[in-house]
C-alpha cells in the first residue's frame, strides 16, 4: 500500500536500554514480528554496545539476525562506533544509525569522544558500507538537537551546523532527536522547516521523548513543518541513561491514531497493536507502560480520515 508517513518502533531499542529486567531473545523477536504484522515498516532492533555497558542488548547479533530476515520489514540497529557497525554489517541487517550528540557535553558523556571525532567515525562507517556492504543505508541521529540536560539549550543554528556536517559526510537519512524532552512545538516548527529544506530528498526523523508531555504535541508540530518519519515506541516505553528524569519516546499507538486522524495513510492498524502491546505487557510487567488509545480504545465509530474523503 501507499503510505503518507513512516513510523518506526524504537522500543526494541530505546525503549529497553534502560529496562533493567532483560528480555528474553524470542520475546524481543516475537514483539518485532508482532509489530510487522500491525503493518510496521520498520523496528529499531537493538543496539550494538557491549554487553558489559548495556546487558540488555547482549543478543544484538542473535536478534539483529532474525529480524532481517522478516519479510517486509526494513530492520534497523543503533550503534556509537565502528566496531559496532562491523557487528551490526555482518547480521545483514538493512539500516544502521549512528549517533552522536549536537551538545559536545553530551556526546564526551555518551560516547567519550569529541564531536569531530564522532564525525570522522560515522565518515568511517560508510566507507566501509561503500567498500563492502553496499545495500546497507546509513542513517544518523544528532542527539540532543533540541536540548541539552549538561548544557541546556542547544543553538538551533549549532544543530543545523551538524546536520549539514553530516549530510555532507553522506549521511542517507538524519533524525533530530528531541534526546531529553526539551523541545517544545515552536521550537519545532521552527528547527523543522529549516531542516527539510537543508535536507532536500534525505529523509527527515523526528524522535520525541514525552518527559514533558509534549511530545504528540512536538511529533504534530514536526508533521506541520513537513516532517514525514517519526520514531515512537510501542507502550512509550524509552529513556535516556544521560538524561535524568527522562520518560519514554511518545506512545506508537498514540502517534498512529494523530496520524490516521489527520487522514495521513500509516499503513497500521491500531487495533492489531494490541498484539506487540501484549507482548510488552507480559514481558515488562514491572516498567511503566503509556499510551491512551489502546487503554481507552478508540473512539466509537473512529474512521481514519483518508477513509472519510475517500467515500
Ligand atoms: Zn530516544
């Protein structure tokens, strides 16, 4: 089918890198197909980080691996490193992101390198991608674009520096994290629309962090902008280990139901959500699960707007 916007489940990813209970390998990997079978495109599956700093994805490999291979869905891993991209190249998995942050601060704290040096890693990884595993596309996140919790915040024009590093060094997609829950929707009206263009044709994430309880909020003000790609995690679930305080990504479920009502094509259905949901549910009983619309259900008679101007 045609779909207007993308949305992608992070939780795999940024939801479980906090969670402390670690989820079994064949859980993650029946949420991942659960969550293909509502009609996502694409899951962020793990992170390649070793397993002493992060245990929870000590089964990268294992799930990077499986989750390739099922049809229809473009698997996609994060990584800090090279290192980690050689792991993450060899599983045959189809996107990798790096990060690094915008506010130097942050990224000395996350990935123990200088900005320019987390440039020239990311200009390493997709020489190798060119070199040896040309069909993998290269995204990367520049965290903390809108805000800061060791600097505050962050110049919009700082970010938008980086952002055009990074396309320069090839980047095939960029996102701007909103890392913390800083951003507000002005701010990202604003960074938005300035990015796109900056942009051109390279895809244009958006991933917010509901600490503030802005985040639909922020993910409506980036649509407006002309942002098409949103990140968000199944059940909100996400954090931030630098950033205290920090609350999950916005709720997918929530995110979709804004999106179809805004008669935008997801090509999700909310209600096969309940599946992954549930696999959640009974695997993180213990975690702080979020989201409305699966709790309330939708509205009776709720049809998606594009259905509405299409009878
Ligand atoms: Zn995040």
């Amino acid at each position: 089918m045609t779909r207007d916007v993308t949305v992608r489940d992070v939780g795999p990813r940024d939801g479980l890198q906090l969670v402390k209970a670690v989820v079994p390998t064949q859980v993650k990997l029946d949420w991942i197909a659960a969550d293909r079978g509502a009609g996502l495109p694409e899951v962020e599956v793990c992170s390649f980080v070793p397993a002493k700093v992060i245990p929870q994805f000590a089964d990268a490999i294992e799930v990077a691996t499986e989750a390739a291979g099922i049809g229809g869905l473009i698997a996609s891993a994060l990584t800090p490193n090279l290192k980690g991209a050689e792991i993450g190249f060899k599983t045959g998995i189809q996107k990798i992101n790096y990060v690094m942050s915008v506010s130097e601060t942050h990224n000395q704290s996350n990935v123990r390198r200088t900005r320019e040096e987390s440039l020239e890693g990311f200009k390493a990884i997709i020489a190798l991608r060119d070199a040896e595993y040309p069909g993998v596309s290269i995204g990367i996140g520049l965290a903390t674009a809108l805000g800061c919790t060791f600097e505050g915040r962050v110049p919009e024009a700082e970010s938008l520096k980086w952002l055009g590093k990074v396309l320069e060094a090839g980047a095939d997609e960029v996102a701007l994290p909103d890392t913390v829950g800083y951003a507000h929707p002005a701010q990202v009206r604003s960074i938005f629309a300035k990015a796109a263009d900056i942009c051109g044709d390279v895809p244009l994430w958006s991933h917010f962090h509901d600490t503030r309880g802005l985040g639909i909020a922020n993910a409506l003000a980036a649509l407006e902008a002309g942002c098409t790609r949103f990140d968000a995690s199944l059940a909100g679930l996400g954090g931030c280990p630098f950033a205290p305080g920090a609350t999950g990504n916005i709720a997918l479920e929530d995110l979709v139901f804004l999106l179809e009502a805004e008669g935008l094509k997801t090509g999700i259905d909310i209600a096969a959500l309940a599946k992954p949901r549930a696999i959640v549910e009974a695997a993180l009983a213990d975690e702080p699960k979020h989201g409305h619309v699966l709790q309330a259900g939708l509205p009776k008679g709720f049809v998606p707007s594009s259905a509405i101007a299409a009878e």
